[in-house]
C-alpha cells in the first residue's frame, strides 16, 4: 500500500516518527558526547584533587625539612616533635593520593616519590637529628644541615607535578573536543529535523491539505445547491477517498431530490387540473344540472375518477327521471284512493249515528249501576284496605318497639365506641403534646413539626368535645326512645278496637255490593253487545277517516317528491307538473241526519285497545 493510500492518522504517525528517529539520533550522538564530557571533567577532577594533593605533598617534604633543619639549629626538642608529626601528615597524604590516583603512571612516580622521601628521612634526616643531640656532634650537625640534600625528592616531586599539568591539560583539550562535537551534533541534528519537517509538510500538503480543501469548496457547491461537481473517487482508500465516496452520495442524492421535486410539481399540477375540473362540476351538479359531464383529458391515473363520475351522473339522471315519472302514477292513485274514502266515510258517518243514541241510552244506565256496584266494591274494599291497614299499623307498631329495643341496644354500643374514641383523642392529644416538646428540642428544623403537632393537639380536643356532644345526644335519644315505646303500646291498644268496628262495617258492605252486582250483571249484557256494534262502526269510521287522510298525505307527499325531482335538469323534455286537489264531496241533507259525535267514555278504551289489530281490517 502506497503513501497515498495510507489513512491520515498512519500517515501523521509515519510523518512525526520519522521527526522522532531523527531527533532520538540527534539525542543519542549529543549524549554519547555528553557521556564523554562528563567523564572527560570526572577525570579532570580528580586529577585536580591528585595535583592538590602532591602540592601537599611537596609542602610536606618541604616542612619536614624545615622542622628538621629547625630542630638542628635550635636544638628545640619541638621541633623534633613537628619532625615526627610532619612526617607521618607526610605519609598519609601519599598513601590518600596513591589510593584516588587512577593511572598507573601516576601511582608509580607516587611509589618513588615515597621511596625517595623514605630514603631521605633514613639517609639525611635521621642521622643529622642524631648529630644534633649529641653536643660532640652538634658542629658537625649544623655543618650537614647547611647543605640542601632534598634534590633527589625534588625531582621526583617535580616530575609528578608536571605529569599531572600534563594530564590536566590533555583532559581539557579532550573535553573541548567533545564539546566541538556535541555543538555540531545538535546544529546537524536540528537543519537535519527542519529540513525533514518541511519535506514532511510539502508531502502532507499534497496528501492532505489540497484534497481536502478541494473537497471543502465541492461541499460549499453542493450545500448551494450546485449537484454539477466532480465527485469520482481517485482510487484512494483513506479518509480522502471515503470522504469523496459520502460526498458522491450527497450529490445523487441531490440529484434525485431535484428529479423527485420536479416529478410532484408534474404530479401537483396534474392533481390541481383534476381537482378544478371535478369542482367545476360538481357545482354544477349541486345546482341541479344532471347534464353536465367531464370532458376534459384527465392525467391515466385519474381516468378512472373520470370515468366513475359520469357514470354516477347517469345513473343518478336515470334515477331522477324514474322518480318523477313514478310520482306522477302514485298521485293519480291516491286521488283515487281519496275519492273512495270520503263516499265510504259517508255512509259510516250515517250507521255510527243511528248506534250512538241507543249506544248512549244503555250507557247511562249502565253507568249508574256501575257506579253503584262499582262504590259498594270500593267500600268493601276500603274497608278491607282499612283492616289490613289497622293490622299492619299493629305489626309495624310492634316492629317499632323491637327496632326502638334494638336501637337503644346499639346506643349501648354506640356509647362505648364513643368511649374508645374519647380515649383515642386523649391519646393522640397526649402524642401531639410530645410530639411539640421533641419538636421544641430540636430547634428550627422541628419548627413546621411544632405547628403540626398543635394542629394534631387541638384536632383531638375538638374530637374529645364532639364526643362528649355525641354522648349527650346519644342520653337524650335513650329517653326519646323509652318515651316512644309507651306511645306507640297506647297506639296498638287503640287500633285493635279500630279493627274490631271495621270488621262489622265490612258485613254490611259486602251485602249491599251483592246485591248491585246482580243487576250491573243483567244490564251488562245488554251493553255489551251495543257496545260491540258501536265499536265496530266506530273503527270502521276511524279507519276510513285515516285512509282518507293517508291518501291526501300521499298526494302531498307525491307532490313534494315531484317538485324536489322537478329542480333536476336531466336534459329530457319534462311533463308538465299539474297539482290536482282531492275532489271533496258535495253533501246532500238526505245522506244522514246529523254528524257523528263523540264516542261515549265507555267506548273508547274498547276502540284503543282494538285499533291494531289486523282482524278488524280483514272484518272491514
């Protein structure tokens, strides 16, 4: 996989590894000189310390010789003292500076150093010292001490201070060296990292920066609408190409927008032309005009609605056309019908009257005896209502006492719930009371607890009175209640002689009721059969006179149709509308002798009870 093809995030790794490698190179080369540097001054320094050190070393050799040729020429036994001290100051500084000394040359001119001053303290300095004790000898002391015999130590100190300039020196040229190096290294190492920093940028400009702005101004011309861009894919297979990939899709999209708006603009202009041309029509239609039809060419998905519609014209033309025709037939039929009603009506008009009177006559008669019957029956029964009412007025006073036992009974009851609830409100007032007290204790945060438990305090001093009211009420009921019971025993006393005297009217009554029964009995036959030639007549007079007003009903109701259908245009020559009103008859005075009148009270229950049914048409 090429460059190219990598994605973004591989190719800014790649771009800022190869930064890193040159630069850990660059950091690898600058601490190797660094490690030179330091070791370089590590050894300078302690080169320095070994130079210290023989300075001290000649000083020491020095003071020694001094405190020994003092010792000679005083003849001061401190000076012997300083001799000894010297020397072994001497000694140790030797044995330290063989001891940090790293190169072998050195501790072998350390090694001759101390065998020279060992050779001088035993050869030279012992035996002068020796000399100056001794007084015999003391000329001869001072004659040696006189004489410098430190050349050899000298020369040996000499030569190892300046192999230790020498050294010294070589270390800082070695040091100024690697420091030369480290100085170029880390200039190459940064013209090397910018330089690889620009070839990286120009490289990521290309791959990166350029595809993407081009990309940037193809989204601004798709997001202004602009689909004619070049969106092909390069081939590549990073973010780039997916990227340009989504935005090929964008642009279809798009495309596919602008086709799928244009094809509903088509679609919606169409539909307008279909909905104005229906409408059109539909006026027409709603004013009555049968004929008119769509003519214009609808879009093929709307040919059906086209077709559809004038069919349901014609049909519906067709239909009115029937309906006008139809109502012109049923109107000359109920003319007709009417005709033949009012001749019939006549006729029973005449036979009702005649029955009337007789109708009449026995009527009142049998009303009489009806009445009677009728009053002597209600007695009976009355006084019969009147025994059944004392007797029940005695078991509902009985039940009475009873009910008033058993409420005094649950008064009783009553009186200890009412008992427990004054104890409940004696409780919760108590509850409420230290419910205030633990509120009070915890401060503010018990406030609004504090106002409840007042309200629960004087809510259970307000049930505690209720109680108490309760219990007054339910002693005063118990003395209504023992009050009434005396009453109503004095009211049963009484309606047991009530019965007693009712029954004995209730013998008379009955006899007398016989008797009426009787004669109501032998009038009723006789009424019965006028009653049923009246009702008869009477129908048959109700009937004609509804036929005659069905059929005028039917002429109108015809008439009606014919107009409403008149309104229509269905482009055929209509028949001309002639309302014709039901021919009246012209009475004669020989026809009958007077109008019917109101049937008889007796009568009319006979007739409503008879008017639906069938077998009184079929008799007619």
């Amino acid at each position: 996989m090429t460059f190219q093809h990598w994605p973004i995030g591989r190719k800014l790794t790649a771009s800022f590894a190869v930064l890193i490698v040159i630069l850990a190179l660059q950091g690898l080369f600058v601490l190797q000189n660094f490690g030179t540097v330091r070791e370089s001054v590590a050894k300078r320094g302690r080169g320095f310390t070994v130079m210290v050190n023989v300075l001290k070393i000649e000083n020491g050799v020095l003071a020694q010789a001094n405190d020994a040729r003092g010792a000679v020429l005083a003849g001061d036994p401190a000076f012997r003292a300083l001799f000894e001290r010297d020397g072994r100051d001497l000694d140790a500084m030797i044995d330290r500076t063989i001891a940090i000394t790293v190169r072998p040359i050195t501790k072998q001119r350390l090694e001759e150093t101390r065998i020279a001053v060992h050779e001088w303290r035993s050869k030279v300095a012992e035996p002068l010292l020796k000399l100056a004790a001794d007084p015999r000898t003391l000329k001869d002391a001072h004659t040696l001490g006189s004489v410098d015999r430190l050349g050899p130590v000298r020369a040996h100190v000499a030569r190892l201070v300046r192999g230790q300039q020498d050294r010294l020196a070589e270390l800082s040229r070695d040091i100024g060296a690697a420091t030369i190096r480290m100085k170029t290294a880390l200039w190459a190492g940064a013209g090397v990292a910018v330089i690889a920093a620009l070839l990286l940028a120009w490289i990521l400009t290309l791959a990166i920066a350029r595809p993407v702005r081009l990309l940037t101004g193809n989204v601004k011309r798709l997001s202004s609408g602009d689909f004619d861009v070049d969106c092909q894919a390069s081939g590549r297979s990073d973010e780039i190409g997916e990227l340009q990939q989504a935005l090929a899709v964008f642009r279809d999209a798009g495309l596919a927008k602008q086709q799928s708006e244009r094809a509903k603009a088509e679609s919606d202009a169409a539909q307008k032309q279909v909905v104005d041309t229906l409408s059109a029509n539909l006026s027409h239609l709603a004013q009555g005009d049968l004929t008119s039809t769509i003519t214009a060419q609808f879009p093929p998905a709307y040919a059906g609605l086209k077709a559809h519609y004038n069919d349901a014209v014609e049909r519906l033309r067709g239909l009115i056309g029937s309906v006008s025709e139809s109502a012109m037939a049923i109107r000359t039929g109920s003319d007709e019908i009417a005709q033949a009603s009012e001749d019939l009506a006549r006729r029973t008009e005449s036979n009702a009257a005649s029955l009337e009177e007789t109708s009449n006559s026995i009527t009142r008669m049998d009303e009489r005896l009806r009445a009677t019957a009728d009053a002597s029956s209600r007695t009976v029964a009355r006084a019969d209502q009147a025994i059944s009412t004392v007797n029940g007025g005695r078991a509902v006073a009985d039940e009475a006492v009873q009910a008033m036992g058993r409420v005094s009974e649950s008064a009783k009851g009553i009186d200890s719930v009412i008992e427990g609830l004054d104890k409940i409100a004696f409780q919760t007032r108590v509850l409420a009371m230290n419910a205030a007290v633990e509120a009070g204790r915890a401060g503010d945060a018990g406030r609004g607890f504090a106002v409840v438990a007042d309200l629960v305090s004087a809510l259970a001093m307000r049930s505690e009175e209720e109680a108490k009211r309760a219990r007054e009420q339910l002693t005063a009921t118990q003395s209504d209640i023992i009050t009434a019971v005396g009453a109503v025993q004095k009211v049963d006393g009484a309606l047991s002689n009530i019965s007693g005297d009712v029954a004995q009217v209730h013998e008379l009554l009955a006899t007398m009721a016989a008797d009426n029964q009787a004669q109501a009995s032998a009038i009723s036959q006789v009424t019965t059969a006028i009653g049923s030639m009246d009702r008869a007549t009477q129908q048959n007079a109700a009937m004609v006179e509804e036929t005659s007003a069905a059929a005028r009903n039917l002429a109108s109701e015809v008439g009606g149709l014919a107009d409403k259908a008149a309104q229509f245009n269905t482009g055929s020559a209509a028949a001309p509308r002639t309302t014709r009103a039901a021919p009246r008859p012209t009475l004669q005075p020989d026809d009958f002798t007077r109008p019917v009148r109101p049937l008889p009270a007796a009568a009319v229950p006979a007739l409503v009870a008879s008017t639906g049914d069938d077998g009184d048409w079929t008799e007619f």
